[in-house]
C-alpha cells in the first residue's frame, strides 16, 4: 500500500488527509489544530510508511516543509482555488440530502470546514487520482486524528 499525505496549512489549524494511493482511498482525514498535525503525521508513519506528503504553499508551507521533511519526501504544490474547489469537492463526497438538496448548487454551504478536503484536492490534483471517503466526514478536531 503506497501512502500519501496531504497538508493544507494554517497559521491555527491545519487540513490533514491520509490517503491510500493503490486504493484511491481516504484512510484518515481532520482539520486540526497546528500544534496537533506533527504528531497526528508521526503516528500514521509509525503504523506503516507514509512515502510523500503534499504539501500547498500558502501560508508557512515552507516552515512546514522544513519540519517534515525527516518524515517522508516533501512536495509543496499550488494551492490557489483549493478551498472553492473543495466545496464542490464536498457535495460530490456527501451529497446534500433533505431541504439542502432542494437548494441550487452554488448556494450550499458545507456544515464544518473543508480544510481536510482542501488536502485531499490536492492530493488528488498532484498524483492525478480520485479518491473515495468511505470514513465520516471530517470536522474540526483538537486532538490528533486516529
């Protein structure tokens, strides 16, 4: 199983994914605290080898690179449009069900952040790869992801 991480930083939270390549598979994914994306990212090598980590280069990409690069090779990519294109990301993972299904497309707001669909994107967009998210939704977490 080839694994692949994506970060999309923030200054105070940070979208993650783990990603499953050979599968097309979403294995993990949060929008967590900044403070809590190292050690969230040491626990999935621990479990098996993450080989890359995509990385968007808004803001501190490189201070993130820097810090990650012991990790797993590093990839910083363009990040520009992610969090517009995340939003219809969002409705194609989970399409909208009761009254949001009756609201015409551009006027459905996601119910939490798309930080960690951000980071798939672009996953995704990178290896050129779409990928299924058969785990829940991610929401914003203080914790480390599982």
């Amino acid at each position: 199983m080839t694994r692949v991480a994506g970060l999309d930083p923030g200054r105070s939270k940070c979208g993650l994914v783990l990603v499953d390549v050979d599968g097309a598979t979403v294995l993990s994914g949060a929008v967590l605290r900044s403070d809590s994306v190292l050690p969230t990212l040491k626990t999935w090598h621990g479990q098996a080898p993450v080989h890359l980590i995509v990385i968007g280069d808004g803001t501190g990409a490189k201070g993130w690179a820097e810090r990650l690069q012991s990790l797993a090779t590093i990839q910083t990519v363009n990040e520009r449009g992610t969090t517009l294109r995340a939003r219809a990301r969002f409705w194609e993972l989970w399409p909208a069900k009761d009254w949001r299904a009756l609201l015409p497309f551009g006027m459905r707001v996601p119910p939490g952040e798309l930080d960690a669909i951000a980071a798939l994107l672009m996953v995704e967009e990178h290896l050129e790869i779409t990928c299924r998210w058969p785990i829940p939704r991610p929401l914003f977490r203080t914790e480390p992801a599982p």
